[in-house]
C-alpha cells in the first residue's frame, strides 16, 4: 500500500549523511489503511526505515491518519501543518521535525 511503498522510498534515501545530521529517531503510529507503528531510525549507524518499533528508544512520536503521513512525504502537506494541535499527536523535538523537514 502507499504507507509501505513511502517507507520504502525512506530506506532507499536514508545516508550517513541524514543520520551524521539529524541524530533521531522518529516512530509513526499511524491509523487507517496501512496502519501501526511505523519508524525512521536517523540516529543509528547506517540508518533504518520500517515496520514495527524502531531499534532504539524514539526521540519524536508522532501520531496520524496514514492519509496524512502519505501526504507529508509525497509535499502534499507541510510537516509543520500535519503536528497542528487537532491534525496529531506528537511527541517532539523541534530541531528533529526540521531535520526530518529539509529530509522532505
């Protein structure tokens, strides 16, 4: 499905660089057709994307319709628009969702 095929875009994008960068992990719980718990591990080496809990403890948890996760990774919607108060629920860092925006 679209979530599944936008994680696989992730881990094909995913570099040392991003991980050196950014140095957090971001855990998607996410509702809706292709929903659960969904990661981007950019703290690790090498760096990760997938199904299920991330490797290590989540830095920024985030909460959304997979509609709306598909949307933010495809430029359809602003991250900073997606964790307005109603939109989801977030666990955040700033600096993180700013790493994970310019990733965009």
């Amino acid at each position: 499905g679209p979530v599944a095929e936008t994680f696989r875009v992730i881990r094909g994008v995913v570099t040392e660089e991003y991980v050196r960068s950014t140095q957090g992990v971001f855990q998607f719980e996410l509702s809706g057709d292709g929903g659960g718990t969904w990661y981007i591990d950019l703290k690790t080496k090498g760096g990760s994307a997938g199904f299920g809990k991330p490797p290590v403890a989540a830095d920024v948890v985030m909460s959304m319709s997979s509609a709306d996760f598909v949307k933010m990774f495809t430029d359809k919607l602003k991250p900073f628009t997606a964790f307005m108060p109603g939109n989801s629920s977030i666990k955040w860092n700033m600096m993180l969702i700013l790493s994970l925006e310019k990733m965009l």
